[in-house]
C-alpha cells in the first residue's frame, strides 16, 4: 500500500482505509492499492488493483460503508476499482 503524503496524515482516516482494504482484500487476495488524500474533503481515494473488469464487484462490497461514513461522518473515501498493475 503506498500513501501520497499531499496532506497531513489523519489516524481515523487512515484506519477506516484499512477497513475497506482489509474487505477488499478479503474478496480479492491479490488486490494491491494506493491511496492519496481527498482533494477537498477530510477522507482519502483509493485506487484498488484488482484482477476482475467488473467494477461492481469491488464497489458493492464497500460503498454501504462509504455512503454511511460520508452521510455520519462526513468523511468522504472514494475506492476506484482499477485493473491489476
């Protein structure tokens, strides 16, 4: 996992990020990510590496959790399900 140091690091952020990895991971074993900050909101955007070209399989696993942390927390965390590297 490889983090862009573009803002202060926030430990609550930075551990909801390794929730949604962990889950995505749990799914898709071989998955790798790199994350960087929100560019105008507290949360962060993670580029998900992961061997399948359906995007919903990725995105249906987490975005319950995302849409709930960004409507409770407003803590917005964007995943973008991208092909292996």
């Amino acid at each position: 996992m490889k983090a862009s140091p573009q803002h202060p690091p926030d430990p609550y952020v930075e551990q909801l990020v390794k929730q949604i990895c962990a889950t995505i991971s749990a799914r898709f074993p071989e998955a790798t990510f790199e994350i960087g900050a929100h560019p105008t909101q507290r949360g962060a955007i993670i580029d998900a590496h992961v061997p399948t070209d359906d995007d919903f399989a990725v995105l249906d696993l987490v975005n319950p959790t995302l849409d709930d942390w960004l409507l409770t927390e407003d803590i917005a965390i964007y995943v973008r399900a991208l092909g292996p590297v």
